[in-house]
C-alpha cells in the first residue's frame, strides 16, 4: 500500500481523538491485545531502553528536550509523541528526523495481517488507532537501531497503549485537570491514572505538583519501591533571562551545575528542563554516557512548534497549544512576562471535550478582542458555545468561519504595538501556522 493508503488504513480502526472516549479501564483499554500485537511482531518494544512520560501539560517538551540531548551525547534515539501539528508522521522521529511516507507505508503494510489477525480473534478487544500507531512506532524504532526510545503517553497512564514497557526512567510533568470525563474528576483520581507507569524498582523524576498529587505519587513509588527525583526540590532552577526567541538559564542538577539554553518560551518550559536535565542525570548515574555537554547542545536545538511560538514579528503573532484551564493560565502569565505589547487580540477553538468555561475563565481578562473560529477537526468545538461564554464575562466576541479568515480580521484589528494570540488547540494552532507561512515572508517569521 502507498502512504495515503496506510493513512486511511490506521483510521479505519477506533480512533479516540475523533471520536469519544470511553472510561480508562482494563475493560475498554486491555494492554494484553497490546502485548499480543507486539509479540507477533517480534517484540520490539524490549530492544531500546525506555523513557516513559505521562502528565497534563508539558510532557511532549520534556520527551523532546530527552530526545534532544540523548542524541546529541550520541546516542540513536526514538521519540513517539501525540498528537500532531501537520502530518502523521510527526509522531514517530529517530534523532529528529520524522519517519519517511515509505518508511510508515511499508511498516503498515507488514503490520496489517498480524493487526486483523489479532481484531479476528479479539481475545482481549479489538485494537484501536493509537495502539497501531504505538506499535508501529516500537517497530520503526528496532529497525533504525534506536538505543534509546522516549514515549509520551497519549492519555493517562495505567492503561495507555505505551504502558508496555519497563521504562529506564519514568517522568511525570505537571498535572492538572484535563479529560476529567475519562480520568476522573478530581487532580488525585487523574494522579492515580497517570502514576499507572511507574515500574517496580524505577527512577521517578516529577513535576512540581500539587501537595494531593504528591502524595499520590510518592505513595505509588513507595509500593513499587521506586526512587523519586522532585523539580523544584532535588533539581532546581536558579535563574533565567529570555529575549523574544531563547531563554537562557542556569539548573541545579545532583550531580552537577548547568548553563543552558532553549529556543522555547515561558517560565514553565524551565521547569520542564529541569525534570529534562533530572532524567539525564538518572540515566548518568545507571552508566549510560550522557555528559553536560550533551545537555547543553541537545537542549539548545530542541525543536517543540505551537508551545507559546513566535511565528511572525510584524504582526506579532504568537501560538500556543494552551487546551485546559492550568495550560490557558500559563498562556496568560506569559504574554505578560514574556512580551511588550500595548492591547492583545485573542483567536480561540477548541475541542469539543475540553473545559471551555474554565479556559474562558482565564483567558478572558488578558484579552480586548475575541475571535472564535472552528478548526478542521471532526471534533471541533461549534463556535456558539465559545462565543456564550465570553458573553459571561462582558466580551462579545467575533465568528469567523475558519482560522484564515480569524488571522486577517485579527491582523485588520490589530496595530503595530498589538499581539494576536492563537490558542485553544493544538488543531488550530497547526492552521495558524500553516496559515501564517502563507502570509508573511520567511524572514518575517521565527522557527518556521
């Protein structure tokens, strides 16, 4: 089959970010029809040492600053992350290099018999989108001679399809509330969730947290007798200054001090290298040659688009993925930290389960325009209900009927001391971006 041909093919099974998702249990989401796929491939999941990283926000930054620096300490590394901006492909990268149309139309190709072989006997249930996808990943990686692999999981914890492994290091960035109608309502039932990756006798390297999650944690570390590596507390960051592309940085590891940079803004991406800096320390310590060198170029030419991106300057437009209310009050702290600019012109959507009230709540007092405008996604939220909220707090928004036609009213709002922020999703993020290549000259934008 051609690449468009495995497209179609992987959609064709259940796939959870178009349609809703069920309750995260061993009903609905049984890792042995995981465990019999990938033994029917030739496990490849057990050929590369493991990273494991669970959380709400910030996860796929942390798995892409490892990535970074594992590679440049010279190490082949893989990295599986979800969702993505553009393509697919995105997805499944070995030393920053996305698998190829080929590459993922022939791995579909060999994996389509053993799948529908699996789904005909379905001892377990029948495999879904994500699980093909987290197999083919383990798949790419063996075959490149991935030594190591770092893998974000895609929701929760205990029963995500990339919960098969026994991870070196297992990381769990900052948790919030987010997918409450599928992990639970509450910051401890979704801590226990996304604890469900820590292995007997792993290392443990967390977020600051809430006292509640805490305790969560460090009782599951406890039973499993896992040792746990706090940001904020065993790795610290002491201090940073940033201009409008890079920020640059000291951290306090264990073992060593660190003079960093990273080409990523706002003041959570520093916590989210320090637990980047925790891990390599972990993997230090177990022998493995990662040096501070390494560190500081891996960190200083990591590559994570639509996280409070800068994508053009004149307009300023900035682009962030903030989907949840912890995330859209991190967007809002940071235009005011990170940023010069007189009024600020707000473009939102979202999805259709996300917590529209709560990240009204925050956005809404850091805006003087709105423009709600519906993605390409199947699960795109309907613009009445974003615009229903903004009326609550005084704001009469503005529709427009896609993301192009939301950046032009915005830029006709907008004057020289202005910014435009895009948010809501990930999905219209990628049109913003996509939109805005168009728009302006390439010398115009940053980290195209």
């Amino acid at each position: 089959m051609d690449y468009q041909q495995a497209i179609d093919y992987l959609s064709s099974y259940t796939d959870y970010e178009v349609v809703p998702r069920l309750a995260h249990n061993a009903i609905n989401y049984d890792l042995r029809r995981v465990d019999e796929l990938l033994s029917r491939m030739g496990n490849p999941h057990r050929r590369a040492k493991s990273i494991h990283i669970a959380g709400t926000n910030g996860k796929g930054s942390v798995a892409a600053m490892i990535t970074a620096a594992l590679t440049a300490s010279g190490y082949i590394t893989g990295l599986y992350t979800s969702p993505h901006l553009h393509t697919w492909r995105e997805r499944i990268r070995v030393d920053g290099q996305m698998i190829t149309e080929g590459e993922l139309a022939a791995l579909v190709t060999g994996l389509q018999p053993e799948a529908e072989a699996v789904n005909e006997r379905a001892t377990y249930g029948r495999l879904t989108t994500f699980e093909l996808l987290t197999t083919l990943a383990f798949v790419h990686f063996a075959q490149k001679g991935a030594q190591f692999q770092v893998l974000e999981v895609g929701m929760g914890g205990q029963f995500d399809a990339t919960n098969v492994i026994s991870p070196e290091v297992c990381v769990i960035t900052s948790i919030s509330l987010d997918h409450t109608e599928v992990l639970g309502d509450s910051l401890v039932k979704i801590a226990r969730e996304k604890a469900g990756i820590i292995k007997p006798g792993c290392r443990v390297v967390i977020s600051p947290q809430s006292d509640d999650v805490d305790r969560v944690i460090q009782s599951v570390c406890g039973g499993h007798g896992a040792r746990l590596v706090r940001v904020g507390r065993d790795v610290t960051v002491l201090d940073s200054r940033f201009d409008m592309g890079r920020q640059r940085f000291r951290v306090q590891g264990k073992l060593d001090t660190y003079e960093l940079s990273i080409p990523l803004l706002g003041r959570h991406q520093l916590d989210n290298a320090a637990a980047a800096v925790a891990v390599l320390e972990v993997l230090a310590e177990k022998g493995f040659t990662v040096t501070g060198d390494g560190i500081r170029r891996g960190l200083s030419q990591v590559d994570w688009p639509g996280r409070l991106q800068v994508v053009s300057r004149q307009p300023l437009i900035v682009v962030d993925g903030a989907h949840n209310p912890d995330g859209a009050r991190t967007l809002r702290e940071s235009l005011g930290q990170y940023f010069d600019f007189e009024r600020a012109v707000l473009i939102i959507g979202t999805s259709d389960d996300k917590d529209i009230a709560g990240v009204v709540s925050q956005l809404a007092p850091a805006f003087d325009s709105v423009i709600v405008a519906r993605s390409r996604h199947p699960r795109a939220l309907p613009v009445a209900k974003i615009e229903a909220e903004f009326g609550r707090y005084g704001i009469e928004a503005q529709v427009a009927e896609d993301i192009p036609a939301a950046l032009d009213k915005a830029v006709a709002l907008a004057g020289d001391r202005d910014i435009i922020c895009v948010a809501g999703s990930l999905f219209i993020v990628a049109e913003a971006i996509e939109h805005t290549k168009m728009l302006y000259p390439a010398e115009d934008q940053v980290n195209p």
